[in-house]
C-alpha cells in the first residue's frame, strides 16, 4: 500500500512538472519580438520608371516590413503594389513554374514573365530570396524585342550637393567571361536624363562610364541614362541617382507700394500686407526708413495716424526660413508710401 502511494506521488509530481515546463515554453516563444526593416524600390519597364498612383516615378520607394523575423522579395513587392500602384496588391502576381523558385508573373499591373530583379546590384536568384534592411532593390521589364537589356547602375544611389557644383557619375554593367564569370565594366555612350528629360547640355558616358553635369537650382532630381541598340531597341535598363541640390531660393516681395489719402490718416493708422511668394516661411523686418512706417515680422506694414501728404520710405527684409533643400535666405526691399 505504501508502495502504491509512492508511486501516484511521484506520478503527479511528475505531471505537475511537465505542466508547468510546456507552458513556460510556450511563453518563451510568443515573446520573440519581429524584425522590422526598411527597403528603397525601383520599377522600370524597357528603361523607363514606372509611375505610382500619384503620377510619380516609382525610384527608390521606401518600403518598410514590421510584423515577421525574416523577409523575402514577395513580400517587399507585395507591399510596394499595396503602397504605390493604383490597384494595389492585384497588380503583382508570381508561381513556382518551375520548380527553382518562385518567379515574377505579373508586375505594375502588367502580366508578364519577362522581368529581372537585382538586390544591392547583385542579381537575386528568386522572390524567395530574403532581403535585409537598408536593401536596394531593383525590378524591371524587360523590352518586347527579344535583346534582352543589360543591367546597369550608377556607382552611387543618391548624393546631396550644392547648387552650382558638379555632379559626377559612373554608369556600370556586367559582362561575361568565357566561363559566364560575371565581369564590372563601365558603360560608354548612354545619354544623361534627368526627371525622365534628356539635359539640354551634352552629357554622355565616356569609355570610363564618367558623365558630369553641373547642377541649378535647388531641388531633388532623379538622375538616369539612356542607350539604344542600332535597331532602336532598348539597350540599358534604367539605372538612378537621387540627387538633392541644396541652395539658397529665389523668392520675391509684392504690395511695396501704397497710397492713400492724408485725409484717411488724420484720426487713425493704416496698415497692408507684404506678399512673398518663397516656398518657405518668409519673416520681415524694417532695416532703416521713415519714423512714420513700421513693419511686424509677418510682413504687416503700419502707416502711423496724422502723416502729412508726403512720401514715406523703408527698407526692409524679407527671410525665407531654411528646409531640406534651401538654405536660409534674405533679401532687401524698399517700401514706398505716398500721402496725398
């Protein structure tokens, strides 16, 4: 008897330990947390970036995955149709045809198996290919011609200058040795665009893949090249630079000038408004002038009660505040009030 009462003793004891170690497991694995990453997409179509649902190119998208510990090119591309592409995830289809991995079927709404994709400039073997944070990844489709474009890429993906500096580039592809080594080489003759124009200037790689250009205006520019084959086909895919031109802007002030009638002025003060037309935030401030005129910093002017008919002047300033692309920028007006 006593035996048996040792036995159902160990038994439970045994039980509750196995009760409570499956739990704690259990736990342990719901609380691994999820990697969440960050990854720039770009689509082209016969060397040309596609457009997105607000009619922008689709270059260097940012993508970001949270939810899961691991990521693969299915699921960047599935959110990136989500994201940017009019009819959202329907316009991007795949299979496992055959049997090596899954392959792009349908791409920006386009049903077609004719498509390259490359990670960080390498090419990827399949959509199940995992991908990492900070990841470059490149689609495209290839041409109807059969010649099948060569992949290339700029030796940078994006730069941030100075308005007035140059901009310097080298276009690379890949060749193939006799044992299909892949081979860097630099790209020759591919004319320069820039936000999908032709440059007014010349501006085509040389045998070094160099191409130059010096840069205007403050403003983000999607810089790209094009090449053709004899036949007309398209010879190169499109490759990118996003380039940020930082610089001062050139803005202006209106409403400078103003009348009025002495008779107006004799029991109250008069006040208008200054006009910038900047792209930032403009401040005001009077530099010198007429003890009669005053301005406050949103560019409201004062024109004090009792001014006599005469005309009144101050200069003034106008700053437009500073942003991702402009740099803080001041300039001077004159003010002219006439009395009559």
């Amino acid at each position: 008897m006593k035996l048996l009462k040792k036995i159902e003793a160990l038994f439970a004891a045994a039980t509750l330990m196995v009760g409570v170690a499956f739990p704690l497991s259990v736990a342990a694995d719901t609380q691994t947390e999820s990697n969440n990453i960050t990854v720039y997409v770009t689509v082209s179509d016969a060397g040309v970036f596609v457009t997105d649902k607000n009619g922008e190119y689709v270059v260097r998208d940012e993508i970001t995955l949270s939810g899961q510990d691991n990521y693969t090119l299915i699921d960047v591309m599935t959110k990136l149709h989500e994201d940017y592409y009019v009819e959202g995830a329907s316009g991007f289809g795949y299979s496992d045809d055959y049997g090596s991995g899954n392959l792009v079927n349908k791409l920006w709404g386009e049903d077609t198996s004719l498509v390259g994709f490359y990670v960080n400039d390498k090419m990827a073997w399949s959509l199940d290919d995992a991908v990492e944070d900070g990841a470059d990844i490149d689609f495209f489709i290839y041409d109807d011609s059969g010649n099948y474009e060569s992949y290339t890429y700029f030796n940078k993906k994006s730069m941030t200058v100075n308005a007035g500096d140059k901009v310097e580039l080298n276009l690379y592809h890949y060749e193939y040795d006799e044992n299909y080594n892949a081979i860097v080489a630099p790209v020759s003759g591919a004319d320069l665009y820039i936000n999908g124009e032709a440059v007014d200037v010349e501006a085509t790689t040389d045998d070094n893949g160099y191409v130059s250009i010096t840069t205007s205006n403050p403003g983000v520019y999607i810089y790209s090249a094009v090449k053709y084959n004899e036949d007309g086909s398209t010879a190169i895919t499109a490759p990118y630079c996003v380039v940020k031109v930082v610089g001062k802007q050139s803005f202006n002030v209106s409403k400078l000038k103003k009348t009025y009638k002495a008779s107006a002025l004799k029991k109250k003060k008069k006040t208008f408004k200054l006009e910038a037309d900047a792209a930032t935030s403009v401040t005001f401030k009077k530099i010198s002038g007429s003890k009669k005129l005053s301005i406050n910093k949103k560019g409201k002017v004062t024109v004090k009660k009792n001014t006599k008919a005469g005309k009144y002047k101050m200069t003034i300033s106008a700053t437009a505040a500073a942003s991702d692309i402009y740099n803080k920028t001041t300039i001077k007006k004159q003010v002219v009030v006439t009395v009559k």
